[in-house]
C-alpha cells in the first residue's frame, strides 16, 4: 500500500454576473496524476508549511492551499479566510494516493487569474451548476472530490452565504474506496 502524502487545495470563490462562481483550473494533460482535469489551486504539503514544530497537519493545509493558489493561479488568499469544508483520502489501491483538506475562501477582491502553461494549462470561473453540466456533457474532466464540491456550493447565490454556511462546521471526512471513486 502507498503511502497517502498530505495535501491541501482551495476553492477560491466570486460573485459573478449569474451568482456565486468558482475557479477551476485545468491541469496539463502530460500530468501523471489527473492529467487534463479541472481542479481548484492545490497540492502537496512541504516541510516550510509547518509553521513551527507544534503545528499541526491541517495548519500546515491552511498554508499549503494559500501557497498553492498563489503559485498556480496568481491568487493571494489569506490564511484566516480559509474555511475548511472536508478532508479526502485517495483510496488505498491506487498507485499516487492523497490525503487532501479541501477549503473554501473568497476571492472577490482579487487580481486576474495568470496560470504558469506549465503544470496548469487553463481556469475558468464558472458556476457550480455549469461546471457540472460541463461535466456531464463530457466537456471537461472532474474528479470526485471537485465534484462534490461543487455539488456542495450549488444552494448558495453568494460567496457570503456559502462561506457562513460552511464556517464553524467540522468538516466532512471521506474515505474513500475504489468502489466510490466514480461519478454520477
């Protein structure tokens, strides 16, 4: 069994024309793990994450997801406007597993996306209902834990209202096996 190597990814959120959009960003197709698909800002957590000594792994995530939606899309969240909504481990068949923490945070008062060409290819800020249909319409790749996140943020029309219905709630620990690794 592989090892699942922590990790963090945030879903940075606007209020657009048609309600509350998310940014999704498309990873290069020459990627080895989950080449093509659309995810939000996120990867591994490095050893500079942890603060000091006594930090703790989902500490470490909150650092990890700011770092990585600054180098991947060129957003600065901040730290205490993370929300953390839900952790996702890789199931333990797979040959690249994760143990990801996945947050919310607003990005209304941020500067235009820029992605690297290299490790990301494309974003865009989409609503969750339309990525999805995207999805569904076999337009664009998503895995499970992008998806149900999306799904989650369907009821919500502004980033206020999802991030205080997300705030202060434990967040959702899912296991998951291969056997729930596919989508709808």
């Amino acid at each position: 069994m592989v090892k699942a190597v922590p990790a963090a990814t945030v879903a940075p959120l606007r209020d657009g024309p048609d309600g509350l959009e998310v940014l999704l960003l498309r990873r290069n197709v020459n990627l080895e793990f989950v080449g093509g698909a659309w995810v939000f800002p996120g990867g591994r957590i490095d050893p500079e994450d942890f603060k000091n000594q006594a930090a703790t792994e989902l500490d470490a995530a909150h650092c990890a997801a700011v770092r990585e939606c600054l180098e991947e899309a060129d957003l600065e969240i901040d730290v205490p406007d993370l929300v953390c909504i839900s952790h996702w481990t890789t199931p333990e068949e797979a040959p690249k597993r994760f143990a990801t923490w996945f947050f919310l945070a607003s990005a209304n008062s941020h500067r235009q996306v820029v992605v690297d060409g290299g490790e990301i290819h494309g974003y865009q800020w989409v609503t969750p209902s339309k990525a999805i249909e995207q999805y569904r319409a076999g337009e664009i790749l998503i895995i499970l834990p992008t998806y149900r996140t999306l799904e989650q943020l369907l009821e919500f029309s502004t980033v206020a209202k999802a991030i205080e219905a997300h705030s202060g709630k434990e967040p959702e620990i899912v296991p998951v096996s291969a056997s729930t690794m596919g989508l709808p």
